[in-house]
C-alpha cells in the first residue's frame, strides 16, 4: 500500500478521533465531578478556620456573599474574612464536612452537609456538629460561595439520677387550659410524660427540677415552685419560649 492509499485509510479515523477528544473537552463536567470540586474547597475553608488562614475566604467567597450563621446573624464576605484568624492559645480542633451532597442547576449549585467539629478547649474536649446548606456559583475564576446557612444541631444533654422523693414531686397533672392537660408518672423507678390524647414519653432529668424528653433536645420542662419550695407547674420551654402549666393536682 502507498503512504497516499494509507493516509487515505486513517483519515476518517484521525478525524473521528479529534471530534471525539474535542466532544469530551466540551462536555460539561459529571455532578459527581462538580461534589468533588465543592466538597474539596469546602474543606479547604474548614481548614482555614483553624489555621486562620484568610487568604482561602478571600479567594472562595464570592463578593456579594451572604452567609447566615448558627446565631442568624447575616454577614458578608468582609466581615468572614476579617473574621477568620488563628485559634487563641489553648484552643484547637478540626472540621470535617460529613454526609456532603451537591446538586447542580445550570452554573449554580446546592449544596449541604454536616460540619463535624472536634474541639480541645484548654484539656477539655467538645464535639459539635451544624447541618450547612451552601450556594455556589460557576464563575470565570472557578465555583464561588454565594451564599449558606449554618444551623446548630442539637443532642440531647446527659441525665442525671434523681431521688425517689423528687420523682414522686413531679408526679401529678398539670393543666395549660381546662381540655388541655400533661400528666408526669411514676413508673418503674422512673418518669413518663403523657399529654392527654397522645402517647406516654420517656422523661429524664438534665439536673434536679429541669427535665426532657429524649430525641427533643430543642424542649426542657422546667419544674416551677412557690416560695414555700411547693411545686406549682412546670414552663415547657421551647427555645427561649416557655409554655406554663399550672398544677392541677
């Protein structure tokens, strides 16, 4: 075969093969590749937290951004990134971003997940976690943070043992309106809850004259009592709102 009849032969394939390699070059990148690329900045960010690094801020942050944190105050990317500034002695810890999921519309994405923090706080050590959602936007420069919400999970406290005397205290009903009633039980050396119309609940004590339900760690039931130590009700508090039910007997 001549070079001419040979060359005649692998054209067709030359040719399909650069429209393959430029078909691949153009497509646009997988959701899975766009999670890697978020869920890798995103601990880049964590990371910075600690070290104090604000140079990843500035560079990730998009500059309209809005970011909500644990306590709903609202803040910009000037005030994250002057925020962003070494551990204080005695104080270190890291982040993890767990259960990550990234969805991707067009040259936005949504993304959420658990920060998983580990503290040491002067030999003391905490461990909390927050359900972030973040916003990210495909810039010229690569995905930027346009926005996110950072929200506080809570876990229920650790109990304490209280005495038969107190248990058998509590023990009555309780009224917030006439048709409405919540009765605490003695059972079994313990304590059940049971609001009228619905299912008993498991009550325990976080410290003598505070207690909860376990899987509601947003709730405290707050034993009231007069100024002769007698209990007369108890405050459901939930967050920082108290409902009052007067003992009724």
């Amino acid at each position: 075969m001549t070079l001419e009849g040979l060359g005649r032969r692998l054209a067709p394939a030359l040719v399909w093969s650069l429209a393959a390699a430029v078909l691949a070059a153009a497509s646009p990148p997988s959701d899975e590749d766009v999670r890697n690329v978020l869920r890798r900045q995103t601990q880049e960010l964590l990371d910075a937290i600690a070290s104090g690094n604000a140079s990843v801020w500035e560079k990730y942050l998009d500059p309209d951004l809005r970011f909500v944190d644990e306590n709903g105050k609202v803040l910009s990317k000037k005030e994250m990134v002057e925020a962003t500034k070494p551990l204080p002695a005695g104080v270190s810890g890291k982040i993890r971003p767990i259960e990550y999921q990234a969805v991707r519309h067009g040259d936005v994405a949504v993304a959420t997940y658990v920060d998983d923090e580990y503290e040491t706080y002067h030999g003391h050590e905490l461990h909390c976690q927050y359900r972030t959602t973040q916003t990210w936007q495909k810039k010229p420069e690569g995905w930027r943070l346009i926005g996110a919400q950072v929200l506080a999970l809570r876990t229920d406290p650790p109990s304490v043992e209280l005495s038969e005397k107190l248990r058998q205290e509590y023990c009555g009903k309780y009224a917030l309106t006439p048709e409405i009633t919540y009765e605490i039980l003695c059972k079994d050396g313990a304590l059940e809850g049971r609001q009228i119309g619905r299912k008993a609940e498991v009550l325990k004590a976080e410290a003598p004259d505070v207690l909860f339900v376990p899987g509601k760690p947003r709730y405290r039931y707050v034993i009231l009592r007069g100024a002769d130590g007698r209990i007369t009700g108890f405050a459901q508090r939930r967050e920082a709102w108290d409902l009052v039910w007067k003992r009724a007997r």
